[in-house]
C-alpha cells in the first residue's frame, strides 16, 4: 500500500495506467538509467576512451535485477547525491578496472536528463496513439450524427439550432491539432543530455563533441548542440502539451456531464455493468468518467505550472528546477495516460438521444428559430431595425408564455416586410463543416507518418 492514492490497489487504476507506470515505476527508471550507463560506456569505447572490456562489462552487469536496490539506497541515504547510490550498487558488480569506467566523465543531469528524453519518447508514443483513437472516435460520432438536431446553447442558455455531429467535430479538429503539435514538437524534445561538470564536455577533452553526437544516436535521441542543463523549455513544453490535451478531453467530459443531466438528457456515458450511481439514493446514474476527465485536467495543469518554474534556474546547473520535474513529469504523464484511456471508453459507448435533441430543441415555443428569423426580414427591413423589433416583440411573447409563432403572429406589425415568418430552423452549414472536418480527418489519420517511432 503506497502513500500516494495514484499507488493505491483500490484507486490505482483512476491515476494512472499499467502502460505509463512501466515507464516510471522504480525500477523501470533504474533500468533505463542503467541502460543509458551502458550505451555511454559502449561509446566511450568506440572513441578509445575506455577499454572496450569494461564496455562489455557494464552491459552485462547493468541491469537493475542483479543490482543490490538496497545498498543503492543506503548509499543514495548516506552521501546525499542522487545516483551514487545506483553507481556503488553496479560497481560492486564489476571487476576492478570496469568499475574505474562506470559513469566515466558523467554527471547526474547526463543520466536523469537523458531518461527524461527516453520517457518523454515511452509517453509520446501512448498519447500519439490512443489520441489517434480519440480522433477517430469523434469522427465517428461526428459522420453518424452529421443531421442530429439540438439546441446550440451560449452562456448556458438555449440558441440557435446546431448538429450533434457539429459538436463532436468540433472535438475531433482540437484533438487534431493536438497530434499536429506532437508531430511538430517530437524532434525538438527528444534530444540527449551529455555535458559534463557545467555543460563544456571539458572531461572528454577534444572527443567531447563526437562523444556525444554518437551517444545520443546510439539511444535513438538528437544531438542538442547546446547543453540543456538549465534550459527546461523542451519538459516545460512537453507537460504543457499534456496540460492540453487533459483540457480538451475535460471539455468534452464538461459537456457529457452537463447534457447527462437528467432535465437535459440528451447525452449518457456508457454505465459498466455493476456500476454504482449512489448508495442512497439508487436511481441515479452519476457521470462518473465524464467527471473524472475534469479531476484529472486539473492535476496535470498543475503539473505543467511545475514544469514551467523549472525554467527559472540560476547559472549553469540548479537543482530546485530540474529534481522537481522528478515528481510533476511522471505525474502529469500518468494522469494523462488515465485520461486518455477514460476518453476512449467513454467516447467508444456514448450514448446519443437525438429524440430528446429534437424535442429539447422545440421546447418553449420555437424561440430557437429567432436568428433564422432575423436572418429572413433582415433584407427586407433592415437588420437593426429587424433585431430590435424581434427582441422587444420576443421578450414580451416569452414573458406571456406564448409561442414564438403566437408572440408574432399577434403582437408584430411586420409593415412591409411581408411574408410569414419561418417557425423553425435548420443548422446553417453545419452539415458542410461536418463533411469537411471527417474528410480531412480522415485523410490525416490514414496518411500522417508516426513521428513518436
């Protein structure tokens, strides 16, 4: 039992996924370290800096299953540096002249920087993925409901008509743009970290450059030119990026939780068999995921504004900066992960009452016809003079609790505008921008290259 609910077996799983801890769980971490001691040590090698013996050595030995975890702790404990610990652990390990090579001319940030790369390429993958599910669900949903009538609301309040299907692309378009920026962003985040004491490679002497061009390429990273010991921008970035994508995914949480509502009821989450609304009150069936999608956004915002005062550091290396990107990166990446996951199983069942659209749409006498109606005596009298006639003639129909029809048909003098007013409206071009928002989706989804591979 973990003293952090996001550990807890009974909660776990409402924090986090299995996915995202295999990337942060402890000794997950202590095995990429290892593994970025061992490539650093096979490239010290090719360049001749150390014997290619104690390369071979250090990968054999560097994997977190034969390292003693709790000398690494007492050690980590007893010398206050953060991974001399691991160091002492896997030198005992080693023969005596490898042990000399163990983290040859590296310092903490060459290793913890680089993993933060690695695990920022392990999240990148999953958000780059189940994004592209949540997209391709929305598009569904957006196709099937192009024509599905409801009452487009603004300031909480009932408008002018829109489509069910309008709404859902709306959705897919921010998630698109989410994806364009992971394209986008990919290349500039995952770059190695190899600079030594204060970032001038000055312990590798004149190998220092090569050094680092092929240690990076060998994990698969870019080569950062520039050390970026203090410059946080690429992690502050990345939790940002995450801080989004849990907005947009609340957003649509936000409007699930509000048209689930029972007066409204045109949306429903899908409820799991078993599923438990209230223990007093057993009619209910809460919105639970829907709900949880706002919990989550809200957490990660946070993450992200850690991240972003990691960004103020002082001088060439400060470690209230960068050790608190050890806490609000894994956090913000697997609340992320929950979300995402929540997302999909929530969009995957959603349930769509277009009846009770359509009739949500006509309830209180037609008045969402209003802009359709100032849209047709507009031309005719004038838009101003249209507006402030209907508004007058509206409000007063409204307060009488008479139809949109009735409020007109007894109370307007139209003069000379003629004609009867229309009584009911359509969605304007929403089934257009629909047809346009799949079309491009759709296209992009079968196309885009995976830039996160």
């Amino acid at each position: 039992m973990g003293a952090r609910l996001s550990d807890s077996r009974l909660y776990a799983h409402l924090w986090g996924t299995d996915e995202m801890r295999a990337v942060f769980d402890e000794e997950a971490r202590l095995q990429s370290w290892l593994d970025i001691l061992a490539a650093l040590a096979a490239t010290q090698a090719e360049l001749g800096l150390i014997p290619a013996a104690s390369a071979e050595a250090i990968a054999a030995a560097a994997r977190v299953e034969l390292v003693d975890l709790d000398l690494a702790a007492e050690v980590t404990r007893s010398t206050s540096h953060s991974t001399l610990g691991l160091i002492a652990a896997l030198r005992r390990l080693l023969p005596a002249e490898a042990a000399e090579h163990v983290y040859y001319g590296a310092t903490v940030q060459d290793l913890t920087d680089t993993w933060t790369a690695l695990a920022m390429r392990r999240v990148g993958r999953v958000v780059w993925r189940d994004l592209g599910a949540v997209e391709g669900l929305l598009l569904d949903l957006a196709e099937r409901h192009r024509d599905t009538l409801m009452p487009g609301r603004t300031h909480g309040q009932p408008g002018s008509p829109i489509s069910f299907g309008l709404k859902a692309a709306s959705w897919a378009d921010e998630v698109r743009r989410h994806r364009e920026r992971l394209t986008e962003g990919a290349p500039r985040w995952l770059a190695g970290q190899l600079g030594g004491g204060v970032g001038t490679l000055a312990f590798f002497g004149e190998n220092g450059l090569e050094l680092r061009a092929r240690f990076c390429a060998r994990l698969g990273l870019a080569d950062p030119l520039v050390p970026w010991l203090t410059a946080r921008d690429r992690v502050a970035e990345f939790g940002h990026l995450l801080a989004m994508v849990t907005a947009t995914l609340a957003r649509i949480g936000t409007e699930v939780y509000q048209l689930q509502r029972p007066e409204i009821g045109e949306l429903r989450e899908p409820a799991a068999a078993g599923a438990v609304g209230s223990i007093t009150m057993p009619h209910k069936r809460n919105p639970e995921a829907a709900e949880h999608l706002g919990t989550l956004a809200r957490l990660v915002r946070q993450q992200a504004a850690t991240l972003l005062e990691g960004m103020v550091g002082e001088h060439e290396r400060d470690g209230r900066a960068w050790k608190a990107e050890w806490i609000a990166l894994p956090e913000a990446c697997l609340l992320t992960g929950a979300a995402l996951a929540l997302a999909r199983r929530l969009l995957d069942g959603l349930e769509v009452d277009g009846e009770r659209m359509l009739a949500n749409l006509g309830a209180g006498g037609g008045y969402a016809a209003s802009e359709a109606l100032l849209a047709e005596l507009a031309p005719r009298i004038g838009r101003h003079r249209a507006q402030s006639l209907l508004q007058a003639a509206l409000r007063a129909g409204q307060e009488r609790g008479e139809s949109l029809e009735e409020a007109l048909r007894d109370h307007v003098d139209l003069g000379d505008a003629g004609g009867g007013p229309p009584v009911a409206a359509g969605a304007g071009s929403a089934g257009a921008i629909v047809d346009a928002a799949v079309r491009r989706g759709r296209a992009a989804l079968a196309a885009e290259p995976d830039p996160w591979r």
